[in-house]
C-alpha cells in the first residue's frame, strides 16, 4: 500500500518505541454551548519542530464564528464552516470510548452492515475516500489495546482518524453519499473498527450524530442510524443526547420528521440531560417546538418527570407562554396538574406569576372540566348502589 507522508513515518517506527507521552499534531475544539445546541470552533495548530526533544509549539489562527440564525439559536445552533477535527485531549481519551466498542465487538455483524451500506448510492463521481484516514484505520485496527494509553506514534495516528472523520461527517454541508463512501471502505478494509468510528467522539463527547442532528443535517442522521451501530444514548460533556438535540430542531419536511421519528424510537427519550434534569420534552416544551412535542408524546414520552426544579413540561410550557403546547399536553389525558415545584408552585401558580392570561384561562377550564368529569363517574355509583340495594329488598 502506498503511504502518505503524514503518516509513513510513523507506521515504519517501532510499535512499543515510545511511551513518554510526547505530544504532536493539529488542535481543534469544538465547544457545545449551553442548551441551546450550538457549537463554537476554536483551534490552534501544533507543529513538531524538534521531534527528538518530543516538544511541540502552538500558533493560534482565527477562530469561526456560530451561524446567527434564529432557527439554529433556539434549536440546534451550528458554527457554519466549522472543521471538526482531533485533539490530544480526544486521541488520549480515546481510550474509555475503546473499551466500550471493544465490548460491543462480538454483537456486531459487519457483513449486515456492509450490506447496508452498499444499498445506499455512490458517493459523487470521482470522490475518493483519504488514504491517511484508511492507513490510520490498518494501523488502529490491530492495536486497539494501544488506544487505551495510547504512545506518541498511536495519538499521531487518531488525530489523522479524528480529524478526517469529523471533516466529512460533521459539517453543515456534509453529504451523505461521502458519508456512505467513508463507511463502505471501512466496513470492507477494517470491518471491526465500523463501530468504533460511527461512534467516535470528540473532546466535548459530540458523536457525528450529536453534530448531524445539531445542523438538522437528516440525511446523515438516517445514515449513521440506518447502519444499526449507532450508540444514540451517549451524553456529551454539556450532557446532552442526540434525542435531546432532535428535540429542539425544527424539521420542517416529512421527510426529516421520518428521521427525528426514527431516532426517538431507539433512543431513551426520557433520559435526563445531566446538569438541570430536563429532558428532551422539556426541551422540545420550552423552545416551542409544537410538532416535535407531539412527536416525543407519540414515543411515549412522560409528561410528568421532573427536573432538578421540580418543574414538568407543562410548568415549562406556562413559564414561556405556549399556550398551544400546554393545550397538547393537556389533551393527552396523562398531564398531572397537581405536581408542584421545589417552590411549591403548580403549572397554573407558574403561568400567573409569568402573566400568561390565555394559560391561566386554559388551565382553569381543565381544571373545572377534570372536576366535572370527576364527578360523574361518583354521581353514577352512587345511583347504581342505590338501585341495586332497592331491588334486592323486593
């Protein structure tokens, strides 16, 4: 096989040659921001100037800037031109992630997925797949021990598989074709490894997945799904689910609502986002994303967890005025109006302190039908034991 100069030097050396942890490579992190969705790029580049002193030296160069639309601001907010490549902290941490794929090894089936993927289309006429991603893929696929505490040559060598992953599956305009064309060639090369890099993760724990349904980039999320080893539970380090990430999206096309629908339902969609305890309808709640609350109520979503708080997806509803999403809830018939919040508050406390007139009106219009309803199914016992009492006494 033909070598890249990248990395021929290093797949010559000794495998057990270095273990002093000298650092080298490109950097870049990628930062998810708050709740949000939204993700920040910075990067400085490392070049080896002095290899036999094992040093390295960093230059700064420009950072990008998120994308300010308001769609991607209250949903899943992505920096436009964004590079998602490896950093040492991500090579070095590769380790955990590679114990946990290691472990998931003898369930995979690479011959199905392969199949899978050779089902999907070509990738765009004369577009190769990078030979250093596939010589990082031989040299990795045998040394998966290594990655776990990995030496200078096995970090130089992630950093070439994270950086070129991340490039072509993680961007705004990334394409699932290319996506596909990377998968096929690592299903047949290096079939162990398919699971390992459709998980992959960066130094914040984004998967591809997380950044896909953060650009609202459907076709690439059907595709990394669509391969069945797609781990959609894993929590970055702001603690969020790709679930909880599709929760805030708007997918405005069947199509994409096809997509959302498809990972909720192999996704926890109850799980808890780890700093406030909110969970994705909660999310979906307070960013008004009616359609995708509807969506989360038909995977069987719960209405009634509560956050660290103590607030329901209603309270969040009342708290932000969406009137038509309180009304959703409501309707569905398992909304508990009676929960209360660490400040003792309920939904309706909660929509008059915020002033919503419309929530507080609804709210009591429920509560007075619920009363209602209460009642009759009392009144009708009630009958009924008075009749069946008078006629055993004829």
């Amino acid at each position: 096989m033909d070598k890249k100069s990248g990395l021929k030097s290093i797949m010559k050396k000794n495998d057990a040659a270095d273990k002093q942890g000298n650092r080298g490579g490109t950097k870049k992190n990628l930062k998810f921001v708050g709740v949000n969705g939204g993700y920040e790029t910075s990067s400085s580049e490392e070049e080896s100037s002095e290899e036999e002193k094992g040093e390295v030296e960093e230059e700064e160069v420009d950072s990008s800037e998120p994308e300010e639309e308001q769609e991607k601001e209250e949903g899943a907010g992505a920096a436009q031109g964004q590079e998602a490549t490896a950093t040492e902290e991500e090579a070095q941490g590769a380790g955990a992630q590679a114990g946990e794929t290691e472990g998931h090894e003898d369930s995979q089936d690479p011959e199905n997925s392969q199949a899978l993927l050779e089902e999907q289309p070509a990738a765009a006429a004369g577009e190769t797949i990078d030979e250093g991603f596939m010589e990082a893929c031989h040299y990795i696929k045998d040394r998966m021990a290594e990655v776990e505490a990995p030496n200078k040559e096995m970090r130089q060598v992630l950093m070439v598989l994270y950086q070129e992953w991340f490039r072509v599956s993680s961007q705004k305009d990334s394409l699932a074709d290319t996506v596909t064309l990377y998968l096929r060639e690592v299903g047949i090369a290096t079939p162990t490894l398919l699971r390992y890099i459709v998980n992959l993760a960066d130094g914040n724990g984004n998967t591809a997945l997380h950044y896909s349904v953060s650009h609202s980039n459907f076709p690439v999320v059907k595709l990394l799904l669509d391969t069945g080893l797609c781990e959609v539970d894993i929590l970055n380090k702001a603690g969020y689910t790709a679930v909880m990430l599709a929760s805030l999206t708007a997918a405005d096309r069947s199509e994409d609502m096809e997509v959302a629908l498809q990972l909720l339902r192999q996704g926890d969609v109850n799980a808890r986002a780890s700093q406030a305890g909110q969970t994705a309808l909660m999310l979906s709640v307070s960013h008004g994303r009616t359609a995708m609350v509807r969506l989360l109520l038909s995977c069987q979503a719960d209405l009634n967890i509560q956050d660290k708080d103590g607030s329901t997806a209603l309270m969040c509803a009342c708290e932000h005025g969406h009137t038509e999403i309180a009304r959703v809830l409501l309707e569905s018939g398992h909304c508990d109006t009676s929960l209360t919040d660490k400040d003792g508050q309920r939904a309706l406390s909660v929509a008059v302190a915020s002033s919503h007139a419309e929530l507080v009106d609804l709210l009591k219009t429920h509560s007075d039908s619920t009363t209602t309803q209460a009642s009759i199914p009392s009144t009708t016992t009630s009958a009924t034991i008075i009749t069946t009492t008078t006629a055993s006494l004829l």
